[in-house]
C-alpha cells in the first residue's frame, strides 16, 4: 500500500495544479480567434473611378503595409441591397455593380489587415453607367435585332460582358390553354453568352404584337420592347430522298435504315432513315441514330432530293444527344456547307452547285472541346440547331448538298476508313415549295 500511495501521489498533484487551469478554460468559451491582429491600415489615398454600364471602377493607392490583405467595399443598390466587393492586394482597383440605371451613389471602401483590422473608411461618389440589361433591351427597338424571319422571329443579343441575364420574349394574343388575351411566354432564355440568336417559330404569317424584358442577375428587370411583325410563311420541306445514296462509308453501318424504293434512272432512293425519322435526337442514347457511322472521311457531303423546287430558309439538326459525352465533342458536326442545285453533274463534280451558305455550330456554355456537355449545352442541343439561310435565288432548288467541314474536333481532313464516326440524330429542311 506504501508503495502504491508514493506511486500515484505525483499524479494526484498534478491533477490538483491543473484544475484551476481546467475549470478557467471551461468557465468561457471565446470562439475561434485569429492567431494575430495585424496593424491597423493607412486611409486608402487618391481616388478616382471610371463609369462601367451598372457600376464603376473604383481606383486607390495603396497603403503601405506588410499586414494588408485585401481592400472592402461595401454599397447599397436602389432596391436596397447591401452589396460588398473585395479586391486583392495585387491590383490597385476594384469593381461596384448591379446599379439599375444611371445615377450617382456613394460607396464606402477600407483597408483590411491581418486578423480582419480595417483602416478608417473613404467614402468615394460615383456616377454609374447605363447597366447591360438596359443596353441590351434598347438594342431591340432596331430591325437588325428584332426581326420577322420565315415561320416566326429571331432576336440576336449582344452581351459584350458575359453577364448573366434571361431573355424572355412573349407574343401578346390568346392563352391556347385558358382562353384567356394578355401576353404569352414563347421563350425564356438563360444565359452568360457574349452574343447569340433567340428563334422564335411555328407562328402564322399575320401581323403580331412581340414583346422581349431583360433581367439580370441582380434583379434589375427591363421595360418590355414591343415589336409589330408579321412572320413569313414557312413550313418543313417533307419527304425528302437520299440523291445517289452515299456509298462505301455509311451504307453498311446506318443501324435501321433500309430501301423501300430504288429508282435506277433517277439515282434516288426512298429509304425508311433514321435522319428523317421524325426522332429528334431523344431519348438520349439511341443506336440508330448514330447515322453516319464509323470510318467516315472529312470533309464529306451527302445529297437530298426535295422532288420539287424548294426555297429553303433554314437547317435544323440534331448531334447525337447522350449521356456519354459526345455533344460538342468529336462526333458532333460544327462546321458545314449548303448548296443547291437543280440538274447534279452526274461525274459528282460541284460544277453545277450553287453554295447557299457556310454555317457553324454555337455552343452556349464556351467550354472547351473536350469537356462534357452541360445542363446549358444539353437544353440548346435537345431543341436542335438552327441555321438560317441568306436566300439569294427566289427560283429554288430541287437537289440540295450537305458539306459537314469538321466536327467539334476542329480537324478538316481526315480519310476514309479512319474510326471516326460522325453523328447526326435528325436533319430537317425548312422554307416553301417554289412550284
């Protein structure tokens, strides 16, 4: 027992000095602190601005400090938001935004130190510049952006500053489901693209009242722009039929295609394709619709017979819309050609085909090739892509020629038999019958 006693008898002491210490760390708990408070920051000097659309660019000089970590400004939006912005200690400027129109506001800055020590406040008065969403609206009011365009209206944007903004464009007239006249939603559109085209179709050819309103990502929402037009009649050009067929490359490898008809004298044949199918590249993943297949050579071109004369106003095609990534990536058309012709050189020259028009693929987000598809890219693709055609020649064509340059990949020469495959899930031509 002796032994015991001399034993634990250092560690009971311990105990007994340490618990003062224990019971003062457990009687208040003062939270996480900084491992040190730096020296309060110098008053920032020499400020000036420049007007930006929605904001400024706030200049200073900055204080010498080794303890300095970032500059804080902090303002007040109309719709009384408060708003701080930071800056880091390698640039000298900052940027305010979000204002809903042009006006003067003061903005608070500080110096901000080691441990969160700030350095007294300057208050800097500014005069903000007309906000992007307002540029963008007005730009509206112009036929050059508003406009009326077979079957329905386009609308192009510029968004010089990637802002993120929605578009929606509305068509004042009946509710198809209450019955009801007021405005009407026909698109809204979510966006951070520096410039784009918004394409309104399926509507009649009579005079209609469209409206568009902006709104940003602040909640700042524009006046609604009103536009009179009258869309041209369009409709899709139907039963269009393989001219020659397209040999060697594809025949064997365009899953559920078959001839139902073959006329040796003309070179056409009726086929049961998965081009024409009506499918339009949904769901997701289907085999057939892998339509070219593998081992096709680029640049390629395939021919349509439309059987009559044709005034086409626009493309509409589908890439191969998936879950494995292929949009926007190597098996995606980007870049193609169309052409028109009324009597084909039978030798397959180009001779007697006239170029209607270059066209290329957008895609919304801006990722790099590469990168998977995403929500952005796989909404856009799933509504297939339009190009519009710059009509030239009112007398129409019979015989039209697809040219695809390049897929997402960007490469333009590629022989045949390599194991590229190139991906169409539905084509569609657009505009009127001419005769």
């Amino acid at each position: 027992m002796k032994n015991l006693i001399n034993k634990t008898a250092p560690i009971m002491l311990a105990i007994l000095l340490m618990a003062p210490l224990l019971w003062t760390s457990c009687k208040e708990d003062i939270g996480i602190t900084a491992a040190r408070q730096g020296e309060k920051p110098n008053t920032l000097k020499n400020l000036a601005y420049e007007e930006a659309p929605g904001g400024a660019k706030i200049s200073y000089d900055l204080p010498t400090s080794a303890d300095l970590r970032y500059v804080k400004a902090t303002y007040t939006l109309e719709n009384g938001k408060e708003m701080v912005t930071k800056a880091s200690i390698y640039d000298n400027q900052l940027a305010v935004q979000g204002y809903a129109a042009i006006g003067e506001h003061e903005v608070k800055l500080v110096a901000v130190s080691v441990g969160d020590v700030e350095s007294d406040p300057v208050t800097i008065k500014i005069k903000t510049g007309k906000p992007n969403y307002i540029i963008l609206a007005e730009s509206f009011k112009s036929n050059d952006f508003f406009y009326s365009t077979f079957g329905g209206v386009n609308l192009k944007f510029e968004n010089k500053d990637a802002a993120n903004i929605i578009l929606s464009v509305f068509k004042y007239g009946e509710n198809p489901t209450t019955k009801e006249i007021g405005w009407n939603v026909l698109n809204e559109t979510y966006t951070k693209s520096k410039e784009g085209v918004i394409r309104v179709r399926g509507e009649q050819p009579i005079a209609t009242t469209y409206g568009i309103v902006i709104r940003d990502q602040w909640g700042n929402v524009s006046d609604t722009i009103r536009r009179n037009l009258t869309p041209q009649e369009e409709y899709e050009i139907n039963n269009l039929l393989i001219y020659n067929g397209i040999t060697a490359y594809s025949d064997m490898n365009r899953n559920g295609d078959y001839i139902s008809n073959y006329n040796a004298q003309s070179g056409s044949a009726e086929m049961q394709v998965s081009l024409f199918d009506g499918i339009e590249g949904s769901p997701y993943y289907i085999t057939n619709k892998q339509w070219w297949g593998k081992a096709a050579p680029i640049p390629f071109q395939f021919t349509l017979d439309a059987r009559k004369k044709a005034q086409v106003s626009r493309v509409k095609l589908w890439g191969r819309n998936d879950n494995y990534g292929l949009l926007f990536q190597a098996t995606h058309p980007k870049e193609f050609e169309l052409y028109g012709s009324n009597s084909p050189a039978q030798d397959g020259s180009w001779d007697s085909w006239t170029l209607l028009g270059t066209f290329e693929g957008v895609r919304p987000s801006g990722l790099a090739f590469g990168t998977n598809a995403n929500s952005e890219d796989q909404d856009y693709a799933r509504k297939g892509e339009d190009f519009e055609v710059n009509w030239d020649n009112p007398s129409g064509f019979k015989y039209f020629r697809i040219k695809v340059n390049c897929t997402w990949n960007g490469v333009r020469e590629q022989p045949l038999g390599n194991a590229l495959t190139v991906a169409i899930s539905e084509l569609k031509l657009y505009g009127k019958y001419v005769d």
